[in-house]
C-alpha cells in the first residue's frame, strides 16, 4: 500500500518537473514549480525527514514561488522576444541528459544500503547538549560553524542584491512589485494573518529544541507574513539604510559568534558550550537567528533599492 | 525495489530534467528555475542516502538532513541574487536574452 | 487503521494528480490558479491522513504550515496572473 | 468505545474523500473559471473539513486535536481569499477584453 503510495508520488513530481521544463508559458512554469515544491514535501515526509519537509515547505516552495511569481510577472512582456533553439541542438542535449541521468540513477540504486551513517553517534551524543531533536543537534552543536557561515552567506548575497541598485538610490527603498493595488479582501487577509504567522513561527522555532522545526522554518514563516503585508500595502517596504532594520539583520549572526567565541573562555574551544548551558544558549541563539533569518529573506525576495528614500 | 529506491531513481530523473532546461530553456528566469529543479533532485539523493541511514531509532541520519536544510536556504539566497540580476538586466537593455545584439554567441552566456 | 488511513491518503493524491490536468491545460491563468489550491488542499489533506497513518504527529506541524502559505501564495499568485497585470500596468498586452 | 472511535474515523474519512473526488470532478468538468471555483471553497474545504472531524478521535492529545481545528479554519480563510481574488482577476481580465 505505502509503496504504491510513493510510486504515485515520485511519477507525480517528475511529470511536473517535467511540465515545468517544457512548457512556453513562464508563467505557468512557475505555478507548475510552486506545486512541485509542496509534492516535494511530500517526499520528505516520506523520507522520514520532517525537519527538511517543512524547510521545503515554508522556503522551497513559499518563499521561493513568490519570488518567482513576481519576477515572472514583471518579465512577462519581454517573453515573447526569444526564440528557442532548434529541434537538433534540444536532441543532442536530451540525450546527453538522459545519459547522464542514467548514469546516476545506476550509481544511486549501487550505493550501499545501509548507507554509512552517523546517527548512532548523533543520537547517543544528544543528550549532552540537553536537546531533544537530533537535526538541531547537528545544526547548532555538532556541526554548529557551518551553521554560522550559512548565515553570513545570506548576509553577503543580500550584500550582492542591495549593490545592485542605482548609486544614487543606495540605502532606498524597495520596490516590491507591485506596490498599490487596493483590495479590501486582501487589506483584511494581511491584518489577520500575520498574527497567526507570527504565531506559528513563534512556536516553530520553540519547538525545534526537541521537536522538527527550528530556526530556519521559523524564520522562512515570518518572512512569508512580512512579505504578505508588503505585498497587500499595509505596510511599505522599509529603507535598505536604516540603522534598526541592518542592526536587525546582524544581530543572530553577531549574538551566536558572541556566544562561539564566549566558548574559548567557558568551555575551551570555539563554539562549545559550557555542560549544563547549552539548551539555554541555543535557544537564545535560535530566537535572534530566527529574527535575522525572517528579516534577510525577506529584504532578499525585496530586491534592491529602487526609490529613493524620502528626507 | 523499494520507496527509498523509487525516490532515488526520481531524484536522479530531477536532475536529469533540470539539465535539460537549462541547456534547452532560452529565458534567463526559466533556467533559474531549471536550476531550482537540479537543486531538489540533489537535495533529494541527499534525502535516500539519509533514509537508508536510519539507526538508533531515528528515522533517518541527522547529518545529511542539517546539509540539506541550510542547502535549501541558500538555494533560496543564490535564486533572490540571480532573480535581482536579471531584472537588473532587463531594466537597463529592455531585452531578456543572454546572447549578444549581433546574433552570434554572446560571452555573457 | 493505519492501512485505511494510508489508502484514503492515496486516494486524495490520485484526485490531485487529476487536478494537475488543469494546471497543464488552462485555458487560463485563473484556471491554473484553482488547481494550485486544489492541490494545495489535497496536499494538506493527504498529511493529515499521513499523520494519522503513521502516528508522526510532527507531521501535523508540515501540514499547518502547507495551509497557512496557501493564503500568502494564493496572494503571489494572483499579483501575477494576467487580469491582476492588465489592471494595475495599463497598456500591458496579455496574451 | 475504541471501535466506536474508529467507526467515526472511517465514516469521516470515507466522506471527506468523497468530496474530494466531487471537488475534482467539478475542477475538471465545469465550463469556466468562475462555476470551477466551486471545487475550490465548497468540495475541497467540506472534504478537508470531514477528514479533520474523522482523525479527531485519533488525536494525540488536546494540543494536536487544536492543531487540526487551526489547519481547517486556516484552509477556510485561504480558500475564501483566493477564490475572491481569482474572482476579481477573471473579471478585470474580461473587462479588458469586452470594455
């Protein structure tokens, strides 16, 4: 039974996949990806990874169909101008595709199974750190500095879109696209949701102590309520040069490298945590990470600056 | 065979297809797209390598799993970048294409 | 129970999967919108019965978070869609 | 008392999958946008709804049962927004072909 469950599944998500490449309309594209995302979910829960099915959820397919809704959108007129390349050059690529895919199906299906594994050694370490969830563990303990460096990735691609606006736009504001558009039904849906969002992605990053979920989800959640106001203008897009909104953006990053160098002095390596303090400490750093998350991706799928910031 | 291996061979299908349209797709969005559809598949064989990992009563192996999370968000912050290039592009040549005014293979691609 | 569960699971994705014909064939934006929430609300649906089938109540959590982005992308979604672009940007050409 | 529990669980579930299956049919059938819209906010949101009211005895305590109360109510405001907006595309697009 459940494996004809997964059958359906994974010929569902490849025939979408599928439709995404092919068809003409980008538009459609985008819609057939977002919904590839969800089923893509799906798999994960499958898969027995529900820490990964909600990242998946909230910023695979949330987060990242928006983004690509609205570009979409904004480059519909110039579609019509490209042409497609012809039907030989599509062969020759196809069959190198199919080849390649071939190829890695083989070696995926002659990997060892049991694959080697480090949960054994995740699992028995756990209860050191005092958390419950063995993927948060991994995240904020055992492979914490990848953790960290992550973050400062996010910093520096929002670094690269920021520097994108004009010179003398710097430090503007946003044009989320697009901006007005009055509708009553959306007005309300962007004054009731968030509160539930914000809920939700409260909860989220609480529950990702012992439980899937975590910083990430959580903050991917706060994005996608902060974008909904934007988008339905209640609120407008804020200035990328305002001091409270960049001492926001910094401030999980700063606060886990404050508590990984504190770990030379406490615990006497660089990112450890000091027996007995590490729950507490990672829950601290979860909520100002879950902040400064919701904030970059959201200023992320914002753009960069393009209307000057009023004197 | 079992569901870890069907999910493998999708995986590997993913990949397979998102190669293809970024060979294939003319429009810069439509192979970041394409892109994001690589993405998943690998994320996915990630996903089977975990699976069949699981030990000591957790369902599958933490370690790929915390890969893949901080692997989505990424993806995320590497399609925002080239989301705000390209309309960067499109803003300051009113045209979307990769290829150079004369016809010919343009450097940029 | 578990095996009714898992069925019931399977026959909300079958109705999915039919759902996807109309995102393939249109004829129009809106129409493809319709299905994305279909299957939007089958998914939730088919978590739910995954939830129950396999006594993982994490899973409930994927599940809130699927229902509670259908309303914010529900919101992308339309921003794009062809009459919602005809009306803001006049003088744009739909196709 | 359990198979009482259970009976509940199966009935709900079978009538919630049953509007499922109507949900589609309407998707796929109906002449246009507007009548599909139907499927949407009435099949598909009575049938999720079922299916909530089927696993509430299954659930694992007071926290999970709210939890599958807040996914229906949720579904319910994303249906109805989503349908609206829809609705008010449709119609601006036809406007702009008929003025």
């Amino acid at each position: 039974m459940a494996l004809g469950f997964d059958i359906s599944l994974a010929f569902l998500v490849v025939v979408l996949a599928a439709w995404t490449i092919q068809v003409h309309d980008t538009y459609s594209a985008v819609l057939a990806f977002v919904v590839f995302g969800l089923l893509v979910a799906l798999i994960w829960v499958r898969l027995a990874s529900v820490d990964v099915a909600l990242t998946e959820a909230a910023i695979g397919s949330g987060v990242t169909g928006a983004l690509l809704l609205s570009a979409a959108a904004l480059l519909r007129p110039t579609e019509s101008t490209v042409a497609p390349p012809g039907a030989a050059w599509c062969t020759a690529a196809g069959v190198v595709c199919a080849i390649i895919t071939a190829g890695l199906g083989a070696i995926a299906l002659l990997l060892p199974d049991p694959a080697p594994t480090l949960a054994p050694l995740a699992a028995a370490n756990l209860p050191q750190s005092g958390l419950g969830n063995p993927v948060t563990g991994v995240l904020f303990v055992y492979r914490a500095l990848d953790t960290l460096l992550e973050k400062v990735v996010l910093v520096l691609a929002l670094v690269g879109v920021w520097s994108l606006a004009v010179d003398r736009l710097w430090g503007g504001i946003p044009a989320l696209w697009p901006a007005t558009c009055p509708d009553s039904t959306l007005t309300f849906l962007a004054q009731l949701l968030p509160s539930v969002g914000l809920m939700l992605g409260i909860y989220l990053c609480w529950t990702g102590a012992d439980h899937p979920g975590g910083a990430f989800q959580g903050g991917a959640l706060l994005t996608a309520m902060w974008l909904l106001v934007m988008l339905a203008g209640v609120r407008a897009a804020p200035a990328t040069g305002l001091l409270s909104l960049r001492l926001l953006l910094v401030a999980g990053p700063t606060l886990f490298l404050v508590i990984g160098l504190s770990g030379f002095a406490i615990a006497g390596a660089f990112l450890a945590y000091p027996p007995g303090y590490g729950k507490p400490l990672i829950v601290v750093a979860e909520g100002a990470l879950t902040l400064s998350i919701g904030v970059t991706l959201g200023l992320l799928a914002a753009g960069p600056a393009e209307r000057a910031r009023e004197p | 065979m079992t569901s870890t291996d069907i999910f493998a061979l999708c995986a590997t299908t993913l990949v397979g297809l998102g190669l293809f349209g970024i060979i294939t797709n003319p429009q810069p969005l439509r192979k970041i797209v394409a892109f994001n559809v690589i993405g998943n598949g690998v994320f996915l064989l990630f996903g089977v390598v975990a699976h069949r990992g699981a030990a000591a009563g957790l369902g599958a192996d933490p370690v790929p799993q915390a890969l893949v999370i901080t692997g989505i968000v990424v993806a995320f912050s590497a399609t925002a970048l080239a989301v705000a290039l390209l309309l960067r592009l499109a803003k300051q040549t009113h045209l979307l294409t990769l290829e150079a005014d004369d016809g010919s293979d343009g450097d940029l691609s | 129970m578990a095996s009714f569960l898992m069925s019931a699971a399977g026959l909300v994705l079958a109705m999915a999967a039919l759902g996807l014909v109309r995102i393939f064939y249109g004829p129009i934006d809106a129409d493809r919108l319709i299905a994305a929430q279909l299957i939007g609300t089958c998914g939730v649906a088919i978590l739910l019965l995954l939830a129950g089938a396999t006594e993982a109540t994490p899973i409930t959590d994927v599940a809130l978070i699927l229902a509670l982005l259908a309303a914010f992308l529900s919101v992308a979604f339309v921003r794009g869609a062809a009459g919602f672009a005809s009306a803001s940007e006049q003088g744009d050409d739909d196709r | 008392m359990t198979l009482a529990l259970d009976l509940l669980t199966i009935v709900g579930v079978s009538a919630g999958c049953f509007f499922f299956v109507a949900g589609t049919v309407g998707l796929l059938r109906f002449p246009d946008a507007l009548t599909r819209m139907h499927a949407l906010t009435k099949a598909d949101n009575l049938g999720l709804g079922l299916i909530v009211l089927g696993l509430l005895p299954q659930a694992a305590g007071l926290g999970h049962a709210l939890k599958l109360v807040a996914i229906w109510l949720l579904a319910q405001v994303s249906a109805a927004v989503a349908s609206q907006l829809i609705a008010g595309a449709v119609l601006r697009q036809r406007s702009a072909i008929w003025p």
